[in-house]
C-alpha cells in the first residue's frame, strides 16, 4: 500500500491533486490507515488515465464516467 505521498510522486503530480479527484469523484475514496490514505498500485494507472482524458479535452464530469461501470464508457466512446 502507497501513501499519497508516494502515488503523487510516482504519478508527477501533487497531493492536492490527489484529493480534489477524490472530493469530486473522479478517484475513489482510498482505505485509511491510522487516518492516513492508503493506495493500492492500480491508483497509478487510473491517475494515467485521468492525465490522458484531460490532455485530450475531456472535463472532469467526463472522466468520472469514463473510470465508472461499463455501460457509462460506452456512451462515451459512441460520443
């Protein structure tokens, strides 16, 4: 399990970050450890996707749908 620390330093980018993707949906909320985040490695890889989604234009309301269920990302890849 990674700190957030860690998962910001191996995503390049910083903590804040982190945490307003989780206040807004776009990332889950973490397990806690003694109050603190916890981050299983496959946070890097959705942290990937959400850079991706947002170099490419999409906003933030798309992103949440693009990393939920199934049936969402396919309306957005027909859009």
């Amino acid at each position: 399990m990674l700190t957030i620390g860690e998962v910001a330093a191996r995503a390049g980018v910083n903590p804040s970050h982190i945490r307003y993707y989780e206040d807004v949906g776009v990332l889950p909320e973490p397990e806690r450890v003694s109050g603190q985040r916890r981050y299983d490695e496959a946070i890097l890889q959705r942290l990937s996707v959400i850079d991706v989604a947002q170099r490419a234009g999409m906003s933030l309301d798309e992103i949440r749908d693009l990393t939920g269920p199934g049936e969402q990302l396919r309306d957005i890849a027909d859009r």
